[in-house]
C-alpha cells in the first residue's frame, strides 16, 4: 500500500501531506537537470529533498540524472514520517548506493534553525549562511495559519519573520534558500496563492531577491493531483550576486471552453503546445507562455507578461480615469462565525414577542444578479448586534433590546464557544467582524466574492453584506460613476482584464473577487461618449430587472466597454 493511504485524510490535511504523481515528479527533475550549467553537470551534486514522503521526486531525479550519465554524490532527504522513509528507501535503494544516502526523520524546519546563526533566526530579511547543496528538489507541505494552529503559526512567524497569513511551505521556501549554495538550482511544487495575495507579498520579495527565477509553471486547475490548492512548479536559481536580476520564463494553463487547435492525452504534455488544447478524460484547457512579469514594487503579484498582453495593459491604463479603489472603499462583508444563529430567512416563523428588535436585510451570494440583485421569499435578514454611539461602533446592550437579549440567550454556548471572540476582549454575542453600523445606509455595488463570471450590483436598500460578497460604497452624488462602474464590472472587458492583470483563477475557471484585485479595476473617462452611453444603459438595465428583456442592452453595453477603453472585443489578449 502506498504511503500516503496508510496516513487519514484528516492528518493529511493537518500536516500538509500530498504526495508527488510520478509524472509530475519526472517533469520537476527535468527541468531542474536543463537548469544545471555544465560545470554541475561535469561533477558530483549533493542534492537534498526536505520533505521527501514516499521518495517519488527523488527518484525521478536520479532517473533524470542516471540517463544523462552522472551520479550524485550524495541524496539527503527529511521527512516527519518513518513510513515515508521506509518507502524512500526502498523505491531509492537501486538507484543509488547505500552510503550516498541520507534518510532523516526529523522537521527539515528545525533542523535548519537550529543550524543557523545562534543571533538571529532565519527570516525574510536577515542574510542566509551559505551551505552544501547543489540541487534542492521539493513539494513542501501546504498548511495555513487556520490549520496550523495559533501557537504553531506564530512560532513560524517568529523564527522566519513571517507576516500576517502564514503557510508551512513559506518557511520552507526560506530554509531551502538556505541550504543551496550559490548557483544550486531548486525544483519546487507550492501552491500558486503566493503569487498573486497580499499574505505573500514577503515570499516574492524574498524569492526575487535570493533567486533567479528560471520558469514559473503555474498548473492552474488542472488537478494534477489531490491537494485542494492550484499547484506551481518554481525552478529558481540562488543568486551568487544579489543586484542581479534576470528575466524568467513563466507557462500556465487553465481550463476553457473553446474549440482546440490540439489533442494531448496528458496534461504535461499540453504545455510544450500554446493555444487551446484538449487533454484527453479532462476537458480543454488554454496554454500560454511569456515571461514573469517585471515587478514595479517589492510586493507586485506575478503574472505571464508578453510583448501583447504588456501592451494591452498600457493601452487599458492610457484610458483610464480612477480605478474601483478610488471610487470609494471596498470591503468584506460582515463574518458572524455562527450563520445559523445570526441569519436566517425563518425569522417570521418564532413568535411576535420572540423576534429580535435588530432584525436587518442582509445580502448573500444566493441574491446574486448582474445590474441588480435577485428578491427572495422569503429574504434572509441578520441580528446585527453593533450599533453607531457618539460616532464610535459599538455592541449593543442587550438591556435595551430584551427580544434580541432572550434569543442570543438560548445561543449562548454555542456563541461563547468561539474563544476568540472573548479572548480579543469582545463579547461573547458578538458578530466576529460588524464593519462600519453607519456605512450599510449608503448606495454600494456588491459582488461575490468567488465566481466564474463576474456579478455586480446595485444596492440601495441599506441591506448589510454578508461575508460570501464584497462591497464598495460612495456617496449619492457618485451615482453616475457606480453606474459606469457597474457597467464596466459586468463586462467581458472586465474578464479578460482579470485574467490579464492578476494571471489567478481557481477550479473550473472560478475567479476569486477581492478587495486586491477589484480595487485596480480601471473606469474610462466619465465624460466620453461611450461612458455617457454606459451610464445610460446600466441604468435601463437596473431599471427593467426583473420585468423586461435586457439582453440587447446588454449586449451594446458590453460592445461600448471595450469601446470606451479604445478597444475591439477581438482583441482579447492570448
């Protein structure tokens, strides 16, 4: 049986546990061996594999190494599991020879901290002493913050100086920098949230300033095997010279539905071809290769940039007069931490003296519609437990609303079961993030925060937001511009821009709307003639919803956004 199915699902998770498909694992070491420079190819690597599992990347690496005739000089590997090592051992006892290998059980993470500087701890801004190894090939594991438990997280943010959301793989990524030589080239499978959120501003940072970054593979949603994230294969180069800087190669594929130009029958073999591609038992899938954009800033996402969608870009940003950001805040919706005590859409069903005096309409993502959200019967509505005092947001006491009092009563262990909430000195019938009391009373766009296409609308109802929807507000006198804003939001302009700008979709070509990303949005010139006909029909549109036929309008509005930005829908960047 192999390893991996020896080891619950549950503690998979825990631990961060997926373990490498063959062919993956045959992909990583062949681009870590056409990253070798003939002087390593010319003698013996020491190569080390810090979370080794059922050995498989290894293996492949030696495979790779042996057809081209050279032979390590020594294999480290570490794992947590003596299972794991056991199958290391016996997958790896043919390919290389007894006292070549190093099978530690033992926390890698540890190991190099204890190692390092009795000064200082490894970080993503103190210096790295060098080290032995040539090759680093890797699939760390992926745990977050929520999994990996407080105390844990905040001694990994302690001891690589790592900021706000913190995953296991971050800290690997910096003890592998430091365990490579300069020149030593790292084969590295991680998740591709890194690239493109705030939490992993640091890591990119840090990758570019220790590496040459030779090729991203972003593999998308291809689901190349079991772990929940969207896999990329990293294949960097330690910096001997930390002012160089040097130009990567950068592939990704995700899902589409288009008519292909090839059929492949594996996923890996769609990526030597660019276009749409048709991977057989698995769907199509649209291949594209550039380079890894050039960052502006420190903490600039990465994207594949080209000669076209470059251009592009600068074409959309000479057109554009404010971003979503600039016109007004955007902000998650309220979290409670307990839905089914706080929202509800049977509230009418519990006696007149038993419902809450602080009953509000709130927004879901089951009220999603374009232009102008759906009406439901009956509609959810929140016990909203803040209110606004002399300006400053406060819980209300319950004191003073007996009804709401009695119900969060019967809640109550449940509710004083979120520690957290008491911990950070709240109290124990609080929704967990309340946002601004005052703020729901104003016009706001809101949108889902996870969709294929996207979803905006207007609400002018004073309903609260809950935390599956994003919302933006301004003031009344801004109508005009949320009205071109929804415009350009609904838009297939606005997908390709996506796409374009923030290079990041999820399974089945999901796409992830949060504040990072909507509050770059572009808005054209308010005063063109193309703008003034947005506004015009973003109005009809949410006007005549439900009770007419809007699809024609729709259609001009969508023509009219590329017009406004001096584009042709045809010229959608590839």
């Amino acid at each position: 049986m192999e390893p991996e199915l020896l080891i619950s699902s549950k503690d998979r998770k825990n631990r961060g546990i997926h373990y490498t498909p063959a062919a993956l694992s045959r992909f990583v070491a062949h681009e870590i061996f056409a990253a070798l420079t003939e002087e390593q190819r010319s003698r013996s690597l020491t190569i080390l594999d810090p979370a080794v599992g059922d050995g498989s990347l290894l293996g492949a690496l030696l495979e790779v190494l042996r057809e081209a005739g050279l032979t390590p000089g020594s294999v480290t590997g570490f794992d947590t599991s003596h299972t794991a090592l056991h199958a290391t051992r016996e997958r790896l006892c043919l390919a290389i020879p007894e006292d070549s290998l190093q099978l530690v059980c033992g926390d890698f993470l540890q190991t190099v901290t204890t190692n390092a500087n009795d000064q200082r701890a490894l970080s993503l801004e103190a210096p790295i002493e060098q080290s032995e190894c040539d090759v680093v090939i890797a699939n760390p594991p992926y745990v977050r913050t929520q999994v990996l438990g407080g105390d844990r997280a905040q001694e990994l943010a302690r001891q690589f100086a790592l900021q706000g959301r913190v995953d296991l793989y971050f800290a690997f990524l910096i003890g592998i920098a430091g365990v490579l030589k300069p020149g030593g080239v790292a084969g590295l499978i991680v998740s591709n949230r890194f690239m493109t959120t705030r939490a992993g501003a640091g890591v990119r940072e840090f990758l570019r300033r220790k590496f040459d970054v030779l090729h991203v593979v972003d593999l998308g949603d291809t689901r190349l095997f079991s772990a929940a994230v969207l896999p990329a294969v990293l294949i960097l180069r330690k910096k001997a010279n930390l002012r160089t800087d040097s130009v990567g190669l950068f592939t990704s594929i995700y899902s589409r539905s288009a008519p292909p130009a090839h059929v492949v029958s594996d996923v890996l073999d769609a990526l030597k071809l660019t276009g749409i591609v048709d991977v057989e038992s698995l769907g199509t899938f649209e291949v594209r290769h550039g380079t890894l954009s050039h960052p502006q800033s420190a903490d600039a996402i990465w994207r594949l940039a080209s000669n076209n969608t470059n251009d592009w870009l600068a074409r959309v940003e000479a057109k554009t007069f404010k971003t979503f950001g600039e016109l007004g805040q955007i902000r998650v919706g309220i979290k409670t931490t307990a839905d089914r005590v706080f929202i509800r859409d049977d509230w009418d069903s519990l006696p007149v003296d038993e419902q809450p005096e602080v009953l509000r309409p709130v927004i879901t993502h089951k009220l999603a519609r374009r232009f102008k959200g759906l009406e439901l019967t009956p509609s959810p509505k929140v016990l909203y437990t803040h209110e606004t005092v002399r300006g400053k947001r406060v819980p209300i006491d319950l004191e003073r609303y007996p009804r709401a009092g009695a119900y969060l009563a019967k809640h109550r262990t449940s509710l004083e079961s979120r520690s957290y909430v008491t911990d950070a000195g709240r109290q124990w019938y609080e929704i967990w993030v309340a946002q601004d009391p005052e703020g729901w009373r104003d016009p706001k766009i809101v949108f889902r925060d996870i969709s294929e296409a996207p979803t905006f609308w207007l609400d002018c109802t004073g309903a609260v937001v809950n935390g599956d929807c994003y919302w933006l507000s301004a003031h009344r006198d801004d109508l005009n511009l949320f009205y071109l804003a929804l415009a350009i939001g609904n838009s297939s302009f606005i997908e390709s821009f996506y796409d374009v700008r923030f290079n990041n979709k999820l399974y089945s070509g999901r796409r992830r709307f949060i504040t990072q990303y909507v509050q770059d949005f572009p808005i054209p010139d308010p005063s063109s003639p193309e703008s003034a006909r947005l506004i015009e029909l973003s109005k009809h549109i949410v006007q005549t919803l439900p009770f007419g036929g809007v699809d024609e309008a729709e259609a001009e509005l969508d023509r009219l956004v590329w017009k406004a930005f001096g584009l042709d829908v045809e010229e959608r960047p590839r």
